[in-house]
C-alpha cells in the first residue's frame, strides 16, 4: 500500500474540525498503539473514527478482523481501498458511532475496542461501554486516546483534583491505566492539548450494586464537590444517614470518598 500521507493527499483529505479530525501517519507510533492490547491476531476489534484509515491498517497488520465506524463519507474511498489490500479483514459502517449497536456489529463474538477517539464523542462513548447493566461486558479491553487532562480523570486516584465521576465510574468495575502519552505534534493538525492513551480492562463488580444508583450518587455528589455529603447527597432520599451508617462522615467532600465508600453506599441505597 502507499504510504498513508500520500493516500491522504492524493484523495485530497483535508481534517474537518467539526468532526474532531486530527489525525495520526506515524506508522511506527500506528504500531506500538495497535500492540497496547496485547495479541490480536484473529481477534475482533471494534473501531471508531478510522478517518484515512492509520490505525486501522496498524490493526490489519496484527491479524485483527476489524469493523470499523466512520461518519465521514469523505473517507469511504480511503477505507475501501485497505479492506480490499487485507481482504476479510475490514468491514466498514458509515455511520454515527453513537447510533450503532456494537454488541450486534460483532456478531456475539468478544471484542476489543480500540479508537483514537473524536473529542466531540469521545466521553459519551466511553460513559456508554462502561455502564452496561449485565457486567462483564462483551468487550474484553478498551484502548482508547482522549485529551491527556481527560485521561488524567480517568485514571485519577481518591484525593486529588481529578478524581471525580468519570474515576469512579472507571474504577468501580474496571481496571484503568494509561499507557502511553502521545506528544500534540504526532497530530495533523496538531491539537492544542496533549493527549493520552487509556487502557481498560473489564474487573470483577461489586455484587448488589446499581450502576444507576453509583451514577446518580457521583452525580450529585461531584456536581457539588466543594460542598460536604450532608449537603451535595441532599437531594437522594436516605443517602445522608447511609453515609453516616457506613462510617462516612457527611462532614466530607466527595473528591475524599475512595471508590470502594461510593460502591458501599450505592449498595446500601439498593437494598
Ligand atoms: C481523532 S480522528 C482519528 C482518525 C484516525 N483514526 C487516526 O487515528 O488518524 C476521529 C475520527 O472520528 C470520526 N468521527 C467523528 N465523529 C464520529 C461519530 N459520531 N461516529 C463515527 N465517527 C466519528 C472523524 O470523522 C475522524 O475520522
């Protein structure tokens, strides 16, 4: 295949930043992303945003079947050229990321998600695939780019001033580390912002607790994180004197609340 600069140029593929396009050629770079989740030969992977197709053809060239959802149409002719230099290999859906079921794309099989996501959708996604009711999900690893300060919240340990909704949501039932930053200058265009590749794997839940219950106590409680519990839990009936029966003192903030006191209290709320 051409080199993939050229592939662009010659299509004459120019980064929309409506669609949160920046985009990836350093194939060497390509090739250490496509290996974070370890061996993929013959394995599924769910892709989102592939654009001209960089780290699509780094995941090709591990042996993954890859199915892959675009919704720029721009770059069907880019993307139809690589299915057919690895044929079987690549399925491509244009498509809204946030419209499409990837349990159902994949076919029942296991898979693993990797994306350098579009910022615009990126959180929206990655709050979706980690709050399925049934838990393990169907993905077996998530290898996702987000803006390094987003990443950093993920990731975030109790404490600290990124530690928050999405930490929590993140850790309750996965395992989350980041395990690569990737310097602003590997973008075309360069985006303002460094960023970071999150690695997640699917961790044992919890028994008796409600992803709904968890969601809405971080809600209220992060949505006010200067206030104390007794104030920012208010608004949720019985929360407070859970709090308080679990040995949390309401007199506390929520960024000092530890994953494990936030599962605790979801599971006292369910009961
Ligand atoms: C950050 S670029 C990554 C492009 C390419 N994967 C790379 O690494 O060079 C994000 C891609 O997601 C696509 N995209 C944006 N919003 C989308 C959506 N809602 N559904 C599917 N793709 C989307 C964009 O068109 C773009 O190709």
């Amino acid at each position: 295949m051409p080199p993939l600069r050229e592939t662009v140029r010659v299509h004459g593929l120019s980064a929309s930043k409506a669609l949160g396009q920046n985009f990836l050629f350093d194939e060497q770079l390509l090739d250490r992303i496509a290996a974070i989740p370890g061996d993929l030969d013959g394995a599924t992977v769910f892709e989102v945003g592939p654009g001209p197709g960089g780290l699509t053809r780094a995941l090709l060239r591990t042996g993954a079947r890859v199915i892959a959802v675009e919704r720029d149409e721009r770059c069907l002719p880019l993307l139809a050229d690589l299915a057919e230099a690895f044929p079987g290999q690549l399925t491509v859906i244009a498509d809204d990321a946030m419209a499409v079921d990837v349990d159902a794309l994949t076919g029942g099989d296991p898979y693993h998600i990797v994306a350098n996501l579009p910022y615009n959708v990126g959180t929206a996604l990655f709050t979706r695939w980690l709050e399925p009711a049934a838990w393990p999900p169907r993905w077996l690893s998530l290898t996702l780019m987000f803006q390094l300060e987003v990443a950093e919240r993920i990731v975030a340990p109790v404490g600290t001033s990124a530690y928050g909704r999405l930490a929590v949501l993140a850790q309750w039932r996965a395992r989350a580390r980041i395990a690569m930053k990737v310097h602003r200058s590997a973008f075309t265009p360069p985006p303002k912002v460094m960023s970071a590749i999150v690695q997640l794997t699917p961790a044992d839940q919890p028994p008796g607790v409600d992803p709904r219950i968890l969601s809405r106590l971080t809600e209220k409680g992060f949505g006010q994180r200067r206030k104390m519990l007794r104030q920012s839990l208010k608004g949720i009936d019985g929360a407070v004197a859970a709090a308080e029966a679990l040995g949390i003192d309401p007199t506390r903030r929520a960024e000092t609340v530890s994953v494990a006191e936030w599962v605790a209290l979801a599971r006292a709320l369910g009961r």
